[in-house]
C-alpha cells in the first residue's frame, strides 16, 4: 500500500499522507510554513469544532444540507470536539494571517472523516469542504468567532474558577496572620509596622479586582464575527444563519454568545482580544508582586527575611546540601513574564487590521490562549503548592519591629519631625533602638511613649 494518496483542490493535485484525514489545502500549508512547533491549541479545535456543527445543524434545519450529509458532518465534528482528531490539526501557527489555512484544515478533517462514516472513500469529496463543512461561512468570520468562543470558555470554566482558588487562599491566610504584626517595607527599607495579616489582603484583593477584570471584558468578547462572511456583508450567508449557530454554541457551551454589534468591525478588529489580553497582563503583574514578595518574605531561612516560611517542595540545589529553593514562586514569576510578551504580541497583531479583515489571527489566537492556560495553571499551583502551607514566623516578626528606626514615625506628631530624626539617627549610629533613646532622653512620660510606641495601635493608624 502507498504511503500516500492523492488529493485534488482548486489548484491541482497534492500528494497526502494515507493515514491524514486533512487534503490537499491542508498539506500545502503545512508545505508553505514549515515555521515552528507551534499547532492551534486544544480550547481552540474544540471551539471551532462546535461551529461546524453549529453550522450542520443549522444548514439542515434551513433545507440547505441534506439530511444524510449533515449527519456525518456532525459526527465527525463531534470528534473534532472532543478531541479525537487533534492530530490531525497539523498547519503552524505561523501562516496565512486569516486563518484560512486553519479552517481549511477542519473542514477537511471533518468533511473526509464524514464520508468515512457514511462508508465512503477518503478523499473522494462526496461530503465537500467547501460546499458542505463550509456552508454559510468564510474563514473570516469562523477564525474570529472561534477565538472569542474559545477565550470565553476558557475565562469561565479555567481562569476564573482558579484565581477564585488563589483569592480564598489568600483570604484565608489574611484571616490566620491577622494577629501577627511586623516591620512594613517601603523601598525596600524599614518602614512602620504592619500586620501580617494586613499584607495578605492586600494580595487577596489583588485577586478580588483581577476576577471584576475578568468578568467586565466579556460582553465584548461574547459578540461573535459569524455571518460576517468575507468583509462583513454576509455574501452568502443564508437569512437566520448566525442567530441559529449562536443559539446552539449558548446551549453546547452554557454561555450567552450574541451576534456581533457590528460585523464589519468583528472582521477588521481584534480590539476585544487586546482588552482581554489587557487583563490577563493585569493579573500577570500581580501574580509577579505576590510571587516575589513571597520569595522576600520567605528569604533566608536564616540569614534573610525569613518572616514567612514557604512550603519545602523539592531540593533547592544539586551541589548545597539541605538548600530548599521558592520553586513555585518562581515558576508563577516566569509565567507572568510570558504572559507579558505574549500581550506585546496580541497588541501588535491586533494592529494589523488592513480594511476589512485582520490578518495576523492565528498568533492572536495562540498567544491570548496561551495566556489564559498559564495563568490558569499558575493561579492553583501558586494556591495548592504554596499559599496554602505558608507559616509565619511570628517570633522573628516581633523582634524586626523592635530594631527599626521607622517605630519614631509614631513619636513625631509629638515631639516634631527634626527632634524625631535625630532620635533615629542616634538610634542608628549606637545600635540600640528608638525606645532606648527615647526612655533615654525622656521625650515623653513613660505610660505615654509605650503606647505611643506600640506596635499594634500603628497598624489601626493610631497614634498613641
């Protein structure tokens, strides 16, 4: 048996792999852009998938498909759906800027593995690509409206469900450091005390304001391209067509997808894309402030900060015995950086939207769900692996308070900034604390200055 069969499209004949189910179109992409190792991810097969059963369904149901056909069309849908086929899914991200490629790739695979449900020869083209797969549709609507589907399943039923996880893990530890004061630090220097629990919100927050991100870019992201056709006008798209294939992606998927406000706008855009993306890197820079902070806190054991201890995961060093590294922090740190870049990239591709249609779609795609995977990841590795485990060291955080120069904030409202200075000076240069000098000197009565100088009235924002 050759190892090989052969294809035939609008320009001519192609040599194909006899196990493929994708034709010639598909073979001479990936003949085109042998560019990387970069494929159209899982969330986005799966998406385009239930728009090409979207579309069967609806082609019968306008007297448009015959019954026979539609049926196959929708069973090897289903497969693209549910991944069956994902090897199949060959062309490189890097290649027409439409996607044409892309969806050609699908309409193939699913049109040859149709006839081969109805018992047909592979590559005979009795279920065609074009005239049945791709019926109602062109590439540049199916391209856009497979991205914000996949986008927003994977915002609903990943990301946000993980960072709600990280949020209570934080909320939790806030709760449990509640009663532990320590130093505050701004640059990096001894500031006034804080309590531990006190930090710990405001990460929680982070995460609080992060999912309200999240949650407000989708009624952008919901309105999809499909009956736009070519440029906008729906050439070719039969009446009823989008409001039909909407309907059911609501119901296969549990979202509310709507048409888009403006097709021409839905084409040539990917604004809502680079909104989403705008998110995600939000939330990457705050996934990067915690992680670090962690990573201070945590420093040591001995001779760092080490006011945090961080779960032990894995030997830290392959030559420094006993050495136990912050591993998660700092692969939450390296997720956030890559999350990034790929807004850079989102943000450039979604400039290149020459009149009436995008053309740098599939990296827009690759990149924006990308994003989504890795946060998703990240946000319950950072909760499961380390926030949870994380205890504080609460004798070591009441000894820094005592030490820091920064306790004579409080005594300033009293006894004026300058003589204050002068008390942290003379503090600093003799190596005892403000509370000796200031017992010392007698700034104030005794009963007076313990309580101005204590800890816990400074985190309530009293002052003594």
């Amino acid at each position: 048996m050759p190892d090989y069969r052969i294809e035939k499209d609008s320009m001519g004949e192609m040599q194909v792999p006899a196990s493929s189910y994708y034709g010639a179109q598909t073979q001479r992409a990936v003949l085109n852009f042998p560019i990387s190792d970069l494929r159209v991810p899982r969330p986005f097969i799966r998406a385009i998938g239930l728009i090409k059963k979207a579309a069967a369904e609806t082609n019968q149901e306008l007297g448009l498909l015959e019954a026979s056909i539609a049926a196959a069309v929708i069973a090897a849908a289903d497969e693209v759906i549910e991944g069956k086929l994902d090897d199949q899914f060959v062309v490189d991200i890097f290649q027409t800027g439409s996607g044409t490629s892309t969806n050609m790739n699908a309409n193939e695979v699913i049109a040859n593995r149709a006839i081969e449900i109805r018992g047909g020869r592979i590559g005979s083209r009795e279920i065609h690509p074009n005239d049945h797969v791709n019926l109602g549709q062109s590439s540049n609507d199916v391209i856009p409206t497979a991205i914000h589907v996949a986008a927003m399943e994977e915002l609903q039923k990943r990301l946000i469900p993980a960072v709600k996880r990280l949020e209570r893990s934080l909320a939790r530890k806030a709760e449990e450091f509640d009663s532990i004061v320590k130093i505050g630090r701004t640059h990096l220097q001894d500031a006034v005390p804080i309590r531990l629990g006190q930090e710990f919100s405001g990460y929680a927050t982070m995460m609080s304001l992060a999912l309200g991100r999240l949650n407000d870019v989708q009624p952008r992201l919901s309105q999809l391209a499909i009956g736009g056709t070519a440029v906008g006008t729906g050439l070719n798209c039969p009446p009823g067509f989008p409001a039909k294939v909407i309907e059911k992606l609501n119901q296969w998927t549990g979202l509310r997808f709507e048409e888009a406000q403006n097709r021409f706008e839905a084409l040539a855009a990917r604004d809502a894309e680079v909104e989403t993306s705008g998110m995600l890197k939000v939330l990457a820079c705050s996934l990067m402030k915690i992680a670090n902070d962690l990573r201070w806190l945590g420093s040591g054991p001995r001779c760092g900060l080490g006011e945090i201890l961080l779960p032990p995961t894995q030997p830290g060093s392959s030559i420094m015995p006993g050495k136990v590294n912050p591993v998660i922090p700092e692969a939450v740190t390296m997720v956030a950086a890559q999350v990034i870049g790929n807004d850079l990239t989102i943000t450039i591709g979604a400039q290149s939207g020459n009149f009436e249609l995008n053309v740098m779609m599939p990296v827009i795609a690759y990149n924006l769900l990308q994003s989504i995977g890795l946060l998703s990841n990240a946000s319950v590795v950072l909760a499961e692996k380390c926030v949870d485990g994380i205890r504080a060291d609460k004798q070591r955080c009441e000894q820094m308070i005592e030490r820091s120069l920064a306790m004579v904030t409080a005594l300033a409202p009293k006894i004026g900034y300058d003589r204050a200075a002068e008390i942290a000076k003379e503090a600093f240069n003799s190596g005892r604390t403000v509370r000796e000098i200031a017992t010392e000197k007698q700034v104030l009565p005794l009963e007076d200055l313990n309580r101005t100088l204590d800890p816990w009235n400074m985190t309530e924002g009293k002052h003594g």
